[in-house]
C-alpha cells in the first residue's frame, strides 16, 4: 500500500470511529432508552445527504479527575450544516453517547463556530439538545463554554431564527441556551427541562416531584409556557422543524418563502356568516375561523397549550406566511390574562423581527379583573401585548369578530396602536365594556333610587338595550374611521388577502435607539 493510500485507509478509520461517537454500546443503550443518536437525528432532520459536518477530530483538552483516558472524536456534539426544503441551517446535536453530551469547553468552541457562520450567512440554528449540562471535570471552562453559547444566542435574537428541540435530558444552566432562543420543541416521550432537579427540591423545598412532574414536555406546554411545541416522538419533532422554518425567513433582512397557492383566494365561506351565536354569552371556536380563511385551512400553532384563552399560529394567505393572533371564545371567553398577553407579546415580536405580517381576530371581553391577576403584574404583562403590537411595524391586519372592549379592544392591534387595514365583522361590539357593567357604573344612583325589584328590572333592561343599541355594533367604531370597513364575515379571506397584498410595500420605522424599554 502507498502512503497516501495510508493516510487515506487512516482517515477512513478515523472517520468511522468518530461517527460511532462513544462507541457502540453507548449508541445501543441510547436506543434503548427509545432515543436515536445524534448523527441519526442530523440525518432525519436534514434533506438527504445534505449535511457537512465540522470539527468531527476535535477532542476536549481537560485532564481532570483522570478525564484524559477518555477522549473521542468529535467530543459530545456534531455539528455542521445542511439543507432543509433545499434551505442552508446550521445544526448541532449533543451526542449523549460522549460522556453524556456533557459540555466542554471544545465542545462550545465547536457550537460558537457554527453559530458564529449561521450569522455571517444569514440561517437559522438548530440545536438538538440531549446533554447532562456542563461537563462537571472541566470545571469553570464548561461554565465559560455555556455563556459564550448564551452570548451568543443573545445576538443572533431577532437576525436569525433559532429553534431548540429537546430530546433527553435538559438540566441546570443548560436550559438558558434553548430559553433564549425563539422556538422549543419538547419531545413527550423522552426530555425534560429544569433548573435544579428532583432531588435539590426534595433538599430546598420538602418537596416530592418525579423529573416529569418537575419539568417534562407536558408541563412545560401547560403550565410554565417554557415549550412552544410538544411532539410525540423524536421523528416527530424534527418534521416540525421542518414545517416550522418553512414558514419562515432565513433571516431578519428577507421575506418568508411565497409558496405557490393551491387554494382560491376569493373562496366565499358562508358558514362564517351564521359561526357568531346570537346569545353574546355563548362561545365558538376560533380556530374554526382560522381554518377556514387560512389556506388549505392549514396553520401550527405555537404554545397550543399553555394559555389556551389566546391562539398564536402560522398559517398563510395566498403563498405568503403570516403570523395570527386570535382570542379564543371557547376558552374563559376569550379573556385577556398575564399568561395569554405574554404568550401573544412573544409571538408578536418574533414576527415583527422576521417580516411575518400579523392578523389578529378579537372577540375579547377585556382583561381579567382579580387579585390573583393584579397580584401576578397583569398589569405589567397586558403591557407588554401593548408594547409588542404597538413597537411592530410589519403589516398588521386586525378583524373584529365580535367583542372589543375596554383595554383589550386598544391593545389587541387597534388603528391607534397603528394597525394599517382594521375591519370588523357586523357583529363586532366595540365599546368601554359591556352592557350591564356600563349600565351599573352609569345608572347606579337612579337604580338605588327605585324601590321596587321589578321597577329596578325593568330600568336595568331598558338601560341594557339602550347602551346595547349605542355600542353594541361596529358602526359607531367606524364613523371616526377606527374600522376601515365593516366586512361579511364570508368574504374575510379576501379582504385579508387583499390587504395583505395592498400592505407588501409597507415601509414603516420606529424613532432611532439603543433599544427600547418593553416592561419585561
Ligand atoms: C460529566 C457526565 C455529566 C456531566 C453525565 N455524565 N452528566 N459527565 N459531566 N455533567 C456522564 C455520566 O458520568 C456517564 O458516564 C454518562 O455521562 C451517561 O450518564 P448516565 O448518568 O449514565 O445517564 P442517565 O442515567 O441517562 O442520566 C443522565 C443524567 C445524569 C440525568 C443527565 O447523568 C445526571 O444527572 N448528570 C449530571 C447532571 C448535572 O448535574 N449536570 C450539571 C448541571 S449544572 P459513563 O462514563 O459512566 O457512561 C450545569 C451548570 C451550567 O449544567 C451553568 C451554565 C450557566
């Protein structure tokens, strides 16, 4: 054999024991817990032999604790980049069959290396997370690896998407990388996130938790809003990926992809004349409206569970992606909470950094009175849904469905928080509030003064239809042109993709600053 045919025969070797990570065994009871490896998650993930790995003969540098007898290729991450729907991303996958993807100071030189190309390109990241935290023998190298990642993540916010799933284990500091990012996909079978674990809290609080109850996907999608999506399984959550980037930029300086159209855009949907319930206390669902105006009726939504009163998705409009925002009557009638403005504040913001114009439908009785409310900063929170629709300058499409009152009628993306094209349906009640809570504030002396119950009945309707008469409708909303146009609701597909259209060439910018201040 010739010496070059040696060399090449060595690499060859090198190559395949690097893509073995931490050897067979290890890949074995990777599967066996119901987890795939990391190469075999790129390759899910990525278009078919797509991906272009890096620094697969990077080794850690750390001779603790007796650490240096246990060196592999690649250390505990693959990275590198790839295609997805023929789009350049940038990827790294913790590879848990290495020292437990721990993280080492190589190993967050290998991740800055890819986040810092993802940048200069323009694409977005994808981290693949399945690490037990910071690689405990490396001591303040692996603390200083995660902050540099964490600083990271922190710049590219708002220039290139950044998306985390978790497949496997999430804990400590190590949940900061993905919590900074835009997007976490939470696999139910096998991740969990959290601060400190089971164990810590028995120790601080008394408290008895299993890891799931602590941080699994289903509590982190309910009830701490932490993960945005939940999938079944690993092949799952990477095929949301997929679907997720699809409708979105490469970066802040590019539209979404215009996709071709396969449905009408002028399709009449005469059910959505008959969907609001003549009783304006009974509910429907508003995803029903979504699907029905959305292409194809096709949308994903974002923190499905977690703040269910308030729907965010992606969907598109002839070809082109949108972000919508939507209360949800079926749910506490559709209420605004600190959970659901906080939720849509998010949801809005990213769209607004990546060109994603936003529609939102309001059918909103206003914001949630109580002390568990005020307690909580409601106030602090609702302003943030303010200050997110209110700094926006993407296209914004609003449609009011039915209620619009009080604060929720001026943050969910009024004319005066410069919504560009806002409609109403006929059936939109645009008013400081209700009618019986208007007619108790506005007639309570004359109410005391009337003795009998039934004379105080009567008063009280009268009043009702009255103030009801006045508010209850969109027509005075529109004589000061805060309603560009009172649609039928059949035709609402058409007239957002008509504005939409209209709105391509908006150009709209915010007075010249650092940054600004939103009530975080
Ligand atoms: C070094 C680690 C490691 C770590 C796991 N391993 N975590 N090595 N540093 N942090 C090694 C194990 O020793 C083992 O090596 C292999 O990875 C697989 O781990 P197992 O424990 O056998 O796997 P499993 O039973 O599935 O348990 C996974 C686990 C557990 C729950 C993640 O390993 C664990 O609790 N690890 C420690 C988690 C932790 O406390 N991390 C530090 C968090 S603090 P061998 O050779 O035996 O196969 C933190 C601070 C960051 O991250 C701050 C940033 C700001």
């Amino acid at each position: 054999m010739s010496e070059n045919a040696n060399k090449i025969k060595h690499l060859q070797n090198n190559r395949k024991n690097a893509r073995l990570g931490g050897g067979e065994k290890r890949i074995e009871a990777q599967h066996s817990k119901g987890k795939y490896s990391a190469r075999e998650r790129i390759n899910m993930l990525l278009d078919e032999g797509s991906f272009e790995e890096y620094d697969m003969f990077v080794k850690h540098r750390c001779t603790n604790f007796g650490i240096e007898k246990q060196t592999y290729f690649g250390d505990g991450v693959v990275t590198g980049n790839g295609t997805i729907d023929g789009r350049l991303v940038y990827i790294y996958a913790h590879d848990f069959t290495i020292l437990g993807g721990s993280l080492s100071e190589a190993m967050s030189a290998k991740i800055c290396k890819i986040m810092d190309m993802a940048m200069q390109m323009g694409a977005p990241v994808i981290g693949i997370n399945d690490s037990g935290g910071a690689r405990i023998q490396e001591g303040v190298n692996a603390l200083a690896g995660f902050t540099e990642i964490f600083e990271r993540n922190i710049l590219a916010s708002g220039v290139i998407p950044q998306i985390s799933t978790i497949f496997g284990p999430c804990a400590g500091g190590s949940v900061y990388s993905p919590a900074l990012t835009d997007f976490i996909i939470m696999s139910q079978s096998n991740s969990y996130m959290f601060l400190t674990g089971p164990s810590v809290v028995k120790t601080v609080t008394g408290e008895d938790v299993t890891q799931d109850q602590l941080g699994g996907a289903s509590v982190h999608a309910s009830k701490s809003g932490v993960a945005h999506f939940v999938s079944v399984d690993e092949e799952s959550g990477l095929q949301l990926v997929r679907k997720l980037l699809s409708f979105l930029p490469q970066n802040n300086m590019e539209d979404a992809p215009q996709m071709a159209c396969t449905d009408s855009i002028d399709r009449i949907e005469e059910e959505l004349n008959d969907i609001i319930p003549d009783n304006p206390n009974k509910a429907y669902d508003v995803t029903e409206v979504i699907s029905a105006i959305v292409d194809n009726g096709d949308f994903l939504e974002s923190q499905k569970q977690f703040a269910p009163n308030i729907i965010t998705c992606f969907a598109r409009f002839n070809g082109q992606s949108v972000g919508i925002v939507a209360n949800q009557p079926k749910v506490m009638a559709g209420v605004l909470d600190s959970n659901a403005s906080r939720k849509a504040a998010r949801f809005i913001r990213f769209c607004d950094a990546f060109n994603i114009p936003i529609v939102t439908l309001v059918d909103v009785p206003g914001f949630l009175p109580g002390t568990g409310q005020e307690y909580g900063g409601v106030i602090v929170h609702g302003a943030k849904l303010m200050f997110a629709y209110g700094e926006a300058t993407v296209p914004k499409v609003t449609v009011i469905l039915r209620k619009a009152y009080g604060g929720a009628y001026c943050v969910m993306s009024s004319k005066h928080l410069r919504g560009d094209i806002n409609y109403s349906w006929p059936t939109g009640e645009i008013a400081v509030m209700g009618a019986s809570g208007a007619v108790s504030v506005l007639y309570s002396r004359a109410l005391k003064a009337v003795e009998s119950p039934e004379e105080k009945a009567k008063l009280t309707t009268e009043k009702i239809e009255e103030y009801t008469e006045a508010f209850a409708n969109p027509y005075n909303a529109a004589k000061y042109g805060y309603i560009d146009d009172i649609i039928e609701p059949k035709n609402t597909r058409f007239r957002i993709i008509r504005s939409l259209s209209s709105l391509a060439t908006k150009k709209l910018s915010n007075p010249a600053k650092k940054h600004s201040n939103i009530p975080l």
